[in-house]
C-alpha cells in the first residue's frame, strides 16, 4: 500500500439519531476517497457505536472526527457529557441484551480505544476514540 499523507475531517453532528447514519456514510465517502476500502466495514461499525453513545447517552451535540497518520486510522466520537463512559461488559454478558454492547464491540473490534476529557467552543465533555492499523 502506498504512503498515505495524514489527513483529519471533523463532521459536527445534532442530537439526533439520523446523525449515527449521516456519519456512516460519511465516514465511507471518506475512506472511499482516501483508498482504504479495506477499513470502511469495520470502520464504519465502530463510528456508528461510537456516534449512537454520544447522541442516546448526552443531551448536547457531539461530533465525529476521522483521523489518518502514519498507517493507522482513529475514529472519535465527542460529546458533550464530561462523565466517563461506562465500562464495556464482555460481549457474552450482554448477549441477550438490546443496548450496552456498543463499547464492548469497540473493545472488541478495534486494535485499541479509550476516552479523555475535552472541551469543545466552552462546553465541556469527552472525546471517547478507537484506532485500527491499515495492516
């Protein structure tokens, strides 16, 4: 695979559900372009677990940023809530379960992830991200 040069978007998303599809496919456009065809399935799973958080769990906007540098892509979701995410169950416990997987397929998925906190244009909140190698 060719070098890549480091590129970032940033999509500014309301509190809506809409928004979880708008950012998939966004996201696809962007790998899409980018030639990394080969992330875009896993990708967008993981933006759209990350996006659903931050609009069913916060009552403010969010965002979706989509990072390239140096082999490997970080997606983040920012939303306006400053608590920590609740901890991923393992997917065997939340088998049966409608909600509560989204941060256990994150863990599951991606090659790593965490959260911190992060003030956007004064508010505050937290930026919760994972990361997948190109290889």
């Amino acid at each position: 695979m060719p070098e890549i040069e480091p590129w970032e978007y940033s999509l500014y998303i309301p509190n809506d559900l809409r928004a979880v599809t708008v950012s998939r496919r966004t996201l696809r456009l962007i790998l899409t372009m980018h030639g990394l065809i080969g992330l875009v399935d896993v990708a967008e799973l993981l933006a759209a677990e990350l996006v659903s958080n931050a609009v069913r769990h916060t009552k403010g906007p969010a965002a979706l940023r989509v990072c390239w540098s140096a082999g490997v892509l970080r997606i983040g979701a920012w939303d306006a809530d400053p608590e920590p995410p609740e901890a991923p169950r393992s997917l065997d416990e939340g088998v049966e379960l409608e909600e509560g997987r989204g941060l256990a397929l994150v863990r599951a998925c991606a090659d790593v992830w965490g959260w911190q906190p992060l003030a956007r244009h004064g508010n505050p909140g937290k930026y919760v991200w994972c990361e997948l190698a190109a290889a």
